[in-house]
C-alpha cells in the first residue's frame, strides 16, 4: 500500500516518509538538506557533494549523521 498521511500516526514516521517521496530536490536548500540528512540520511558520496554545495565542513557532516543516528533511534523507541 503506498505512503499515505492519513495512514501513519508517528509523526516521527510520517517526517520520515513525507522527506522520502517528494519529488522535491532535496539537496538544493541547505536547510531542506540538512533537515533531510536528519530524518532520511544521506549516502557518503552525497554528503562529498553536499559539503561542496553548501560549504559544510568534516564537522557539520559528522553532527548531521549524529542527529540522523539519534532521529532513528527516537522513531525506533516511539510507542504509538
């Protein structure tokens, strides 16, 4: 069945799958891609191309794959 928002109750779940199936492209903003390294993740080789794009250093990829990391286990450990 495919993603509907009428369907998920984890808001967490519904960021989730909100970020993964727009056709909008994600990397352009630098906020909606840091926003959707958090909630989605990126690839390394996406993040090479992000730290061009928007002048993100070591540093900044490395939090946004902390808060990705921490974003999973919240959605992981919801109870709804």
């Amino acid at each position: 069945m495919p993603f509907s928002f009428e369907q998920e109750l984890n808001p967490l779940k519904s960021l989730e799958c909100s970020y993964a199936t727009t056709s909008k492209d994600m990397a352009v903003s630098k906020f909606d891609a840091w926003c959707y390294g958090i909630i989605c993740g990126w690839d390394d080789a996406s993040y090479k191309d992000l730290q061009i794009i928007h002048s993100w250093s070591d540093n900044d990829v490395d939090l946004n794959k902390t808060l990705h990391e921490n974003y999973i286990k919240l959605l992981n450990e919801a109870k709804i």
